[in-house]
C-alpha cells in the first residue's frame, strides 16, 4: 500500500472536497485520460485506472469516511481492512452515467439512443420581393424551390422494387456497436457506429437505382403562397410540412419564406403608420386651403387651416397599412412643405414688396419673439 498515492492527490483536492467537486474533478481527468482519446498510450491507461479506483472510493459516503479515517489501509485485507481491494467496492453506476454523458457510451448495460430513430426533415428558406403596395393590400405568389422527398419508385426505403433492406446481421438493426476493454481489474464497455450498416440499421443488397440506395431525391417544386396584407420588410411566413421529408418516419419540415419589400417613391413605413411629405404654396399655407393629400388608395381632400407653418404635421386616422390578421390599420401622418416660388417676373415681384409692406412685423410673430430674445440679452 505504500506505493498508492493519496486518492485527493490523485483528483487534485483536498480533505474538504464535497460531493460536486469531487465528481467534477472526475469528469476532467477521466476524460483527459480516457483510453478513447489516448490510444496506445499505457501511461494514460495507467492514470486512468488510478483516477477511477479513487473516484471509487472518495465518491461513496461510506467508502470515503473509512478512507478519511484509516487511508489505504482501510481497504487492505492484509492489514485487516474492510474491503477485498478495488475490486470490491460496490456500484459503478455513477461512473456509467458520467461516461455516458462525456462519450455518449458508457459501462455495463447503458442504454444508447438509436441512430436510425425518427429524424424531422429539413426547413427551407425562400427569399421572395414584392412591392410596398403588394405588402400593404397582400397578394399571391407562385414560387419555385427544391426540395428532398422520398423516392417515388422505392418510398423512401432504398431498395429496389419488390425487396426490402434487411436488418443488419452486426448490430441486429441498432446501427451501433459495443466494444468491451479491460483495464486492469476492470471492463470498460464503449459504443461505436457499426462499420457494416454505417448506423442505419440496415443493409440493402438491391440499390433502388433511382435514388441510388438513399431513399430520397431532390425535386423542383411550384407552389402558390399566400402574402398576408400588413406583411413588413424582413418579416418570415412560415408554411408548415412544405419542407423537405423526414427519416424514418420523422416529420417533415417547413418553408420559411423570407420576405423583401421594395422602397416606396413618396411613403416611408413605420409599424402600420405611413408618413410622407406635401408640398403647398405660399398663399395655401397663409390663407388655408383645401388640398389632396395622397394615400395608398388615391387622394383624398384635406383642409388645412390659414397660417399653417412649413413642417407642420397632420394626422389622417386609419389611411396606413392593415395590422396583419385584423381589419384595423394604422394612421397617416403627412408634414407640410411650403414651396417657395422663383423665377418670378417683374410684376409678380412687385407685388410681393408690396404685400410684404403691408404685412409689416406684426405678421410674423416667430420672427419678433425671435430678434426680442436676441436684443434682451
């Protein structure tokens, strides 16, 4: 016994090691020295054995108040211990659950997850453009795109006509191997891919020869899809089963339409509300004016009040986009732009001096408070 080192000095702790770390320091050095992962390397083989016999003992309440109390002599018939050596303690079930986490094997009896079980088929993403007008009211669209299917002359199976795969002799239809290792005084039992099946589970000894033994090909699809109304730029419809097949009896997946709306010349989009800009004259923003104001269905006629300043904002209720699946629709909101004239002639000119004169400061209340500001300083 005196050749054994201190079982904390072997998982790198101390005595006040609890339960979590004593496990967690398992878990990275089995891993690290796992003979998967160090084929051929004894001196591994050797620190890995090492690690389990103290794992073994140090992760088993009882086991490790002996070992605190009595060190290596507790469990040394020779010295009169309690136990028949490493071979003796108890329960390995833990360290099959741990293993079965890091290599997806693990000891003894551990179930595996078949590889050849239900698999969903993939989605597909469609990128599709229509014009703002098209997102606001909706529309229809034809697309193509491809998609994998079960093959029509064997129905997915990958045999011929008239024959069917066979269960893999290997594996016996698992699609997995258990390969048994001994190390030391102990049996190690890992789970590989079987080699002969390829993991399917089956072999097949007449190829269909339409799908070459796959079982699915690709084919070109047409489809016409709904374009909700209110549908906004980078938004995604989700057609479901459109997709391409499952595996062995896995689901099919989905169509992701991926949806590009165009730029519109005058409206700028913002949720459901639109906006845009209305050019009017002078003498319509000083006088007030009944003007047409343009919306996604044709212009409609608003009167805007006299003295309206440029950049003032106006709100025409439910004249924007429809909130999709309701009937309900978002607001218009357009801003006055008071155009100034040129190129007048002479006369016209004239006539400007002349209104400007008549309208002295009194007009411009803005540009009073404006120079006031500046002067009472």
């Amino acid at each position: 016994m005196a050749d054994k080192r201190d079982y904390y000095e072997v998982l790198g702790l101390d005595k006040s090691a609890d339960e979590a770390s004593i496990k967690k320091a398992y878990r990275s050095l089995a891993k690290k020295y796992h003979p998967d992962l160090n084929p051929g390397d004894t001196v591994a083989e050797e620190k890995f054995k090492e690690v389990n016999e103290a794992y073994a003992v140090l992760s088993d309440a009882e086991q490790k108040a002996k070992y605190d109390q009595y060190g290596h002599a507790a469990f040394d018939p020779a010295s009169g211990g309690f136990g028949g050596g490493f071979g003796g303690f108890g329960d390995f079930g833990d360290i099959s659950d741990i293993f079965s986490s890091m290599f997806g094997g693990g000891f003894g009896g551990s179930s595996q997850r078949r590889r050849n079980g239900p698999i969903r088929g993939d989605d597909i993403g469609v990128h599709i453009t229509i014009s703002f007008e098209e997102a606001a009211f909706g529309t229809k669209k034809d697309i193509t795109y491809n998609r994998i299917q079960k093959c029509p002359d064997c129905e997915g199976s990958g045999a011929a006509k008239g024959t069917s795969p066979e269960t893999c002799p290997n594996c016996h239809g698992s699609g997995q191997m258990r390969v048994n290792q001994r190390l030391g005084g102990m049996q190690f039992q890992t789970t590989t891919t079987c080699s002969n099946c390829r993991g399917s589970g089956k072999i097949i000894k007449n190829p269909c020869q339409n799908c070459n033994s796959k079982g699915y090909v690709k084919v070109s699809k047409k489809l016409e899809v709904n374009i909700p109304a209110g549908i906004d730029d980078g938004e995604r419809i989700a057609l479901r089963g459109q997709g391409c097949d499952g595996r062995n009896g896995g689901p099919t997946g989905d169509l992701i339409l991926n949806v590009n709306v165009k730029n519109h010349s005058i409206f700028e989009r913002d949720g459901y509300d639109l906006y845009c800009e209305v050019p009017i004259t002078i003498a319509e923003a000083t006088l007030g004016a009944e003007i047409d104001v343009p919306t996604l269905e044709g212009n409609v006629k608003f009167k805007i009040p006299d003295g309206t300043q440029p950049g003032t904002s106006f709100t025409l209720r439910q004249k924007g986009i429809t909130m999709i699946n309701s009937s309900r629709k978002g607001d218009l909101i357009f801003k006055v732009n008071v155009e100034i004239p040129r190129n007048l002639n002479e006369k016209q000119r004239e006539n400007m001096r002349a209104f400007a004169e008549s309208c002295g400061e009194n007009n411009y209340s803005k540009r009073e408070s404006f120079f006031k500001k500046i002067f009472n300083k």
